[in-house]
C-alpha cells in the first residue's frame, strides 16, 4: 500500500524587500501512511504552518517533491490538480474565519461537491450533505442554519463535514482544535478519531499543543528553524527525545496534574529568527536513526538560546 | 491533608456576592472568593463563563465603554496599613490611586497594552511619575532597575527601544515590569501566557511565581488552561455560565473534584505523559457535564473552604 502523502526535500523559501530570506522549510521529508496521524509541532515561525499550505499546494514550494497518494503533484497545474485535489483537505484554525456568513452551513458543504461535479441533483445532493451532518455529530435539521447560528465547536464540525464530503485520504488539520475551549477540543479530536477508525483518513495534523499531540498522534515530527530536527513514533519521541529541542519543549510544556508540579529555572531566551541575510543559508541538519524509525538531527553545536530579545537578523548567528 | 490557608493570613482582597449584568444579562452571578497575600489563585471557565468580567469588575473597569453595571456584592480590599475599601463603593478618584499601585493588571496581549508612540521605558517610568511622583531622572533609573528584575538583558538599551522592536516574550516582561513597579499588593493577570510560546510561557510562569515569592503579592491569574493552572495555582475557583462551580485548593479539585461540570472539565484535559507506554492514540473518555445536572445541589466549596 503506497504512502498517502511523502514529502521529499521540501524547501521554501521567502525574499523580503531588504534581500534577506525567510527559510521557512529547509529539506523537509517525511511521509504519512494511510490511516496514520503524522503531528508536526514546533513554536511560532518554525514553519509549520507553510508546511500545510505547501502541501496543499496554496504555496508553491521552492524546491521539493509532494507526492500524493503515489502520484507526484509538486508541478501540476491547477487544471491538472483538481482531481487531486479531492484526496486532500484542509481544516483550519478558525472556524469563524472559514465559513461564508452568507450562505447556509448545508451549502458550504455541499459546495466541494457541486465545484467537482459531483453533486447529483438537489434531492441526491441533500441527501449527501445530511448524511455528511450525522456523521459529524450533527442533525440534518441544522442544514438550512447560517454559521453565526452555531458555536466554535459545532462550526468546526461543519468545516470537517465539508473536508470530508470529497472523501479525501488525507486531511490537513492546521491547528483545527486550538481555537476551541477544552470540553469542546476533546469532543473534536474524538470525532477525528472516529472518522479516522471509520474512513481510514491520515492527517497530517499541525499542532503547538504537545498534550493534544500525545493524544491523537501515531508519529510525531518537531520542527526548529523550518528543518525535522526529530521523528519518529509518538511514544519514543515524548519519552525518550533525542534531540535537546525537543527536550526543551516538553520541558516546558505545562502538565494538567499538580502533584507534578516542577520548579522551572528562570531561563531568558528565545529562538532565533529563520530569517537569513542575503547570501546566507542554514545548515542542513542530518537526521541518524536512534531505534527503528526514530530519528534526530545531530548536533554539532545546537544553535544557542539566542540571548538578543530584538529580532533583527543581523543577531542571528546559530 | 488539606493544604490549608496559611495560619495568620487574613485576605488582601474579598469578593462577596459580585454581580455584574449587561442588560438583561446577568455576567457574574453573585461571585464570592478571596485571595491571600502570596497565593496565586486561578479562576478558570470557557468562553463567556464571566471570569475576565470579574477581573474588571474588581478594578471597576467594566463600566468603562459598556453597558455593564456592577449590581451587587462587595469587594474588600485591605491596604498595606490594614484598612480596608470596599472597591464597589469607592469614588473614581480613589480607584485612579488604587489601579496600578495597589492592584495592578496584566493582559494577554503586550502588543495592544503597550503605547506604540513611547519608548518602553517611559511607559514603565509613567507609572512611576503617575503614583510615586518621581521626577521624570528618577522614574527612568527606576525603570532600567524593574526591567534588570524581571530579567531582561540589556536593560538599559531595551528601555530605549519602541513595543514592535522587541519580541511577545519581551513586552510581557516589560507588562511585568510595569505590573510590579508601585509593589502592588494584588497582581490580576489575564491570560497572562495564552498567546506566547510554549517555551517563553514556562519562562514567564516562572517568573511570575519567583517575583511573587520575593514581594508575598497576591495573583489573580484568569485562564482557560488547566495546565498552567496546575503549575502555579494555589486555589482555583472554577466558572460556568456566570457562576460559581467549585471552589478549594488546586490539589483538591484536581484530585477531588465534586461538581460534575468540574469532572467533565478534567476529563477533556490532555494531560502530558498521560500516554506514557501506550503506542496507539485514545479518545478522550468524556464525562457530560449537562447529565441530571444539578448545578445548585453540587455547587460549593471543595476542601479548604475559603
């Protein structure tokens, strides 16, 4: 069975107007069987976010392969792309910024269908949405509603309903359940779950929220500077990380359970920016395999807690 | 084995029966609780639940710019000499004393508290000039000296420098600064980290629990994340739909918990390390807080009673 989704050698990089450059991915590979949950997790700018949206091909790569479900997509044109485009689709973080105000939460959804043709006449195309509705955890009934009718988590829902109306194989959550109060959070991830157990769907789920990665993650990738500096199965990686980013994450990831309350030393530091000047590029990290399917960058010298609070590139130096 | 109230301490600030309403909506329904110098106290619920209400209620900042009014209750708050103001009933000019001296705030987002027009270390050296009367040398070495505190390097040359030139991480600290410089005596932080980093929000949790261990200043710390709430908290008083759910030690409700709508908040929490030695992902196994609810008959104090 061909992966669902691999990614080889992806870059992407962004010029800014003073010729210094944003390596937002820099060799980025991996690949997601089918029914899998790959996580990528990593902090502001470390250029998880551009991954989904390359992936999806709303940014074109700089360099790099995708290849979906055993065909490669990094140079089709859009006309090209559109039956691809069926296999994956995208959730995002805000569902109040996702949906049209203006129409019906059932149009929305049924929209996929009708832009594929694949909509059928009114009563199929009804039927379709409605089931659609159910298997979310919504009634029919709410198909006529408008969004602002719905709260952060049954909007969320919807937008799920209509990543799944093309049954995709891959799904790309970015941040799909940050936005959502944690009652609400656990029922969606839940019904990820479900659908995942239910369709067989993989998901690429894009995520800062270490705990809700331990939960619904077969395999996890870390990202530092837009580079996988660690990957490998869940379990290996949150408890036995190699890498000491990885580390310092999951260190200072607080945990819900008082009894492990730790003492934190009072660190200053942040990451440095991933903006390069002209000329300049990041080194490349090189991933060694630690158990099976578990690898981490070496580390030569881990580019050091950057101690500038400003961020102009000019500081930068790893 | 309760964690009881430290033995002596009486609360710096007491919140009895707060009842604040925007119309015909009640916001905060008749609300008690109170906070004890050196204790940091967490008032957790969803969206809507009321809890940032009531933090701007307490510094009568709600009434500004909308239609809320403050209806009912009490807030007592104990100055350093041991008299004591019912903030609810204290005219504006002493509440102008009293914000940013005696209680200061902090809120989520540095960028939009910060003035983008004014170096940082004029807006912490305002502060200063405002309440201390400090001239304008004075309130400016004081600053650089607030920002060597809350452990910004290179104080000096940070102070000079304009909000969008420093990082999220920074302008919190710099909110810290400006929080800390009268020495308040009750610090209410607004989800203080929410929109930081994981690993800048460790940096300032620490923080905040160290400053707090050197002045005994009291912390109201608003969140929505019982994560964070479970590293720094002391007491939690948990919100849902503009009152009071439970109320006790952290310990207590975390291990104890007795509202039903408390047991349903925890058992959505993905707690980290909870999967440990397990390969496959797992639900969640929900608890729903709506089954035979009975929001009166459950409600109440778990543990320590404050």
């Amino acid at each position: 069975m061909s992966a669902a989704l691999v990614v080889e050698g992806l870059r992407k990089v962004f010029a800014l107007p003073d010729r210094s450059r944003v390596h937002a991915l820099e060799h980025v590979s991996f690949a997601v069987a089918p029914g899998e949950t790959l996580a990528v997790v990593g902090e502001s700018g470390c250029g998880k976010s551009t991954l989904a949206q390359v992936v999806c091909r709303l940014l074109e790569p700089s360099a790099g392969r995708i290849v979906l479900d055993g065909t490669d997509i990094t140079t089709l044109d859009s006309r090209a792309m559109k039956p691809h485009r069926r296999q994956m689709q995208i959730v995002f973080q805000d569902p109040f910024a996702s949906l049209d105000p203006r129409r019906t939460v059932g149009y929305a959804v049924g929209e996929p269908l009708r832009v594929h043709g694949l909509a059928g006449d009114a009563a199929a195309l009804r039927e379709r949405v409605g089931a659609l509705f159910e298997k979310v955890g919504l009634e029919r009934s709410q198909m006529a509603q408008f969004p602002h009718q719905f709260s952060g988590g049954q909007r969320q829902r919807i937008c799920i309903a209509r990543a799944l109306a093309l049954e995709p194989k891959l799904v790309i959550a970015d941040e799909s359940v940050s936005a959502l109060d944690v009652s609400v959070q656990a029922q969606v991830i839940n019904l990820m779950m479900a659908l995942q157990a239910d369709l067989g769907l993989s998901y690429l789920f894009i995520s800062h929220d270490l705990a809700v990665v331990e939960r619904m993650a077969h395999r996890v990738a870390v990202m530092y500077l837009g580079q996988i500096v660690e990957i490998g199965p869940r379990a290996a990686v949150f408890e036995r990380p190699r890498h000491s980013y990885t580390k310092r994450l999951l260190d200072a990831a607080p945990i819900a359970d008082p009894r492990q309350r730790r003492e934190r030393p009072l660190l200053v530091g942040e990451v440095p920016s991933p903006r390069w000047p002209a000329g300049e590029s990041p080194e490349r990290v090189e991933l060694v395999e630690h158990e099976p399917g578990h690898f981490a960058a070496r580390e030569r010298e881990m580019p050091p807690v950057d101690p500038s609070p400003t961020d102009p590139a000019a500081s930068h130096r790893p | 084995m309760l964690p009881a109230t430290p033995p002596g301490t009486s609360p710096v600030l007491s919140v009895t029966d707060l009842t604040v309403r925007f119309g015909a909506f009640t916001a905060v329904d008749g609300l008690s609780f109170d906070l004890h110098p050196g204790r940091t106290l967490a008032v957790v619920g969803e969206s809507g639940s009321g809890k940032s209400v009531t933090a701007l209620s307490i510094m009568r900042l709600i009434e500004f710019g909308s239609r809320a009014s403050v209806d009912g209750g009490q807030v007592l708050f104990t100055r350093a000499d041991g008299s004591t103001l019912d903030l609810l009933a204290a005219d504006e000019p002493t509440l102008r004393r009293i914000r940013g001296e005696a209680i200061s705030m902090i809120f989520q987002e540095p960028l939009t508290s910060l003035n983008p027009v004014y170096t940082l270390g004029e807006q912490v050296a305002e502060v200063l000039r405002f309440h201390r009367g400090a001239s304008r040398a004075d309130a400016r070495r004081e600053a650089v000296r607030l920002f060597d505190r809350v452990r910004i390097p290179q104080a000096a040359r940070i102070a000079s420098e304009y909000p969008h030139q420093i990082s999220g991480g920074m302008r919190q600290r710099v909110m810290i600064a400006m929080a800390l410089a009268c020495d308040p005596r009750v610090i209410i932080a607004d989800e203080p980290t929410t929109a930081l980093d994981v690993t800048i929000q460790a940096q300032i949790l620490g923080l905040l629990r160290e400053l707090q261990r050197e002045t005994d200043t009291a912390v109201m710390l608003i969140t929505h994340d019982m994560g964070v709430v479970a590293e720094v908290a002391d007491d939690i008083v948990v919100m849902r739909h503009s009152r009071l759910v439970e109320k006790g030690s952290v310990h207590a409700v975390f291990e104890r918990p007795r509202a039903r709508y408390t047991r349903a908040l925890l058992s959505s929490i993905p707690r980290l390390g909870s999967m440990a030695g397990t390969g496959e992902p797992a639900p969640f196994d929900l608890v729903d807080a709506d089954a035979d609810e009975a929001v009166g008959a459950d409600a109440g104090a778990t543990g320590a009673t404050r």
